[in-house]
C-alpha cells in the first residue's frame, strides 16, 4: 500500500497500476462499517483506492469539525491489512481554493429530512464526492445504505453530470446489540450506547409489525416514535419515504425506506431500514 498525500503522487500512484478501480471514500475513524466497503471493493476490483478526508465544507457552523475522531495511525493499519492498493490522505489546501465553483444538491431531495436539518451539508459532500470520484478515476465507487439520502444524491449527480463511475450501495453493519456503526459511536458513554439501541430497536420494532400486516406509516411513525425516549434523547424526524425519497403513505415492500435522526445527549445519530 502506498499512502499520498498530494494530488500529483496520487495521480503517480494510479499511473502504476492498470486495471478497474474500486473507491471507498471515508472520513476516517475506520471501523466495520467501512472495512466492509473495502472489503468489497478488494473483491470486484484490481487497484482499491481509499480517502481519508475530514471535508470542511460538508459540516455546518457549530457541528463537530474540530472534535470528528482523527485516528490516522490505525486508518493505515487497517487499509493496510485489507489490501488497499493507494490511501489518499489531501489537506484542505490540496482539495480546496478560494472562490470555489459550487455544486448544489437538488432543492426537493437535497433539502428534505437530514438536508432540511443540515442545509447546505449536502452542497458541500456533493462537493467533495464529484472532486474525489473524478481524482480516483473510480470504476465503481462504494457507499453505504447508513447514509441513504447521501446515496440517493451521489447517485443522482453521477447520472445528471454522466460521470463514468458505477455508485454501489452497501449494506448496514451493526454491532452484536444493533447499534448502525459510525465513527461518530465514539462520543457515546457506555450509558448513551445503551440508549442508542433504541434506534434500531425502534426500527426491529416496526419492521415486526410490517411484515405482520401493519404497512400504514402512520401508525408505524407513531409506533417509532413511542419508543424514541428517553430523557438524553431527542428525536429529529421519523420519516416513511419511497427508494426515490417520496413520503409514503403506506409500506411498499421493495420500495421503501424508514430513516431517523436522534440526538442521544450530544450526539447526533442516523439510522434506516429498506424494506
Ligand atoms: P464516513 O466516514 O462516515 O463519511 O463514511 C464513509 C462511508 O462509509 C459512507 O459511504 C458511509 O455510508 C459508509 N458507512 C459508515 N458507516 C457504515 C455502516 N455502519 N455500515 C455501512 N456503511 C457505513
């Protein structure tokens, strides 16, 4: 494996290696969740390249830029061992320049759900995808279902601005209890983990009653919802929507997805199921 930092030694590394490339983009804090990605990225590919990229643009005022898990050391043991071909690791100033020509994320689909609690946080991941997939020149490029409305867009700007790359969704990993890994798991205490079950509890919990009949979002909102307390718990949105980000009436098995965001204390969590 060889680690870069600049844009030209990555684009000398590429030039060594012949073959279809498979990109997993990351902020860092490598766990499961990620490895997986590499994981399959190794198999469907020749060259695996992986980013390290903490992107300021994609976190608004006050969340948590300074304080995002920084663990570079382990990053790199661990691309290391799944045999990742080229780990990218840019500065700021490499990726960025002043005066920038921006990328908007759609105004329905980009400002819904985690967009309208985070505006313009898609704006600045679509941002630095389009630059990182057209860097890594990806034949197919690795995300996960975790952040579903994030695929939903990557996917929809690879097909309006026809970027030769193939977006390949992933899975959830969880842990043993349920919890949806995520880097941002680190600032939980052993109390809040405990409290963070109930997301995916939450969503077990409404999964049993949709395939036991129950399809009207209503009611499994409202189900959801019932089980979303706590008192260092704060819901954000229980949300019932098509694969297209449509609100739904009622389940459409193949065709749909429950998302949520929770605060537990002070940090915020997302999860989902496809059904
Ligand atoms: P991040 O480092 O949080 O920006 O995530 C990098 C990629 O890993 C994104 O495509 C995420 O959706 C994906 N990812 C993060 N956590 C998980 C998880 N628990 N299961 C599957 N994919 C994940």
């Amino acid at each position: 494996m060889v680690v870069v930092k600049s844009i030209d030694e990555l684009q000398k590394a590429k030039e060594s290696l012949k073959g279809t490339i498979g990109f997993v983009p990351t902020m860092g804090a490598l766990h499961q969740g990620h490895l997986t990605l590499i994981q399959r990225a190794r198999e469907e590919n020749d060259i695996v390249i992986v980013s390290i990229f903490v992107n300021p643009t994609q976190f608004l005022e006050g969340e948590d830029l300074d304080s995002y898990p920084r663990r570079e050391e382990a990053d790199r043991k661990i691309c290391s061992v799944a045999k990742v071909d080229i780990l990218f690791m840019p500065t700021i100033d490499d990726m960025y320049e002043d005066d920038e020509l921006l990328i908007s994320a759609p105004k329905v689909r980009g400002y819904i759900l985690e967009g309208e609690k985070r505006p313009e946080h898609f704006d600045g991941m679509l941002q630095v995808v389009m630059k990182l997939l057209n860097l890594s020149s990806a034949t197919n490029a690795y995300f996960g279902k975790k952040d579903a409305q994030q695929l939903a867009l990557i996917t929809q700007m690879v097909k309006n601005y026809f970027i030769p790359c193939r977006v390949i969704p992933c899975d959830i990993i969880r842990d043993e209890n349920g919890l949806a890994l995520s880097s941002r798991n680190a600032y939980l205490s052993k109390y809040e983990k405990q409290e963070a079950l109930k997301l995916s509890k939450s969503l077990r919990k409404a999964t049993k009653m949709v395939m036991s009949g129950e399809k009207r979002s209503k009611i499994l909102i409202k189900e959801i919802e019932s089980n979303l307390v706590g008192h260092n718990i704060k819901m954000e949105y229980v949300a019932i929507v098509s694969r297209d980000f449509k609100p739904l009436e009622s389940i459409e098995i193949g065709n749909s997805m429950i998302l949520l965001a929770v605060w537990v204390s002070g940090t915020r969590l997302i999860d989902n199921i496809w059904l």
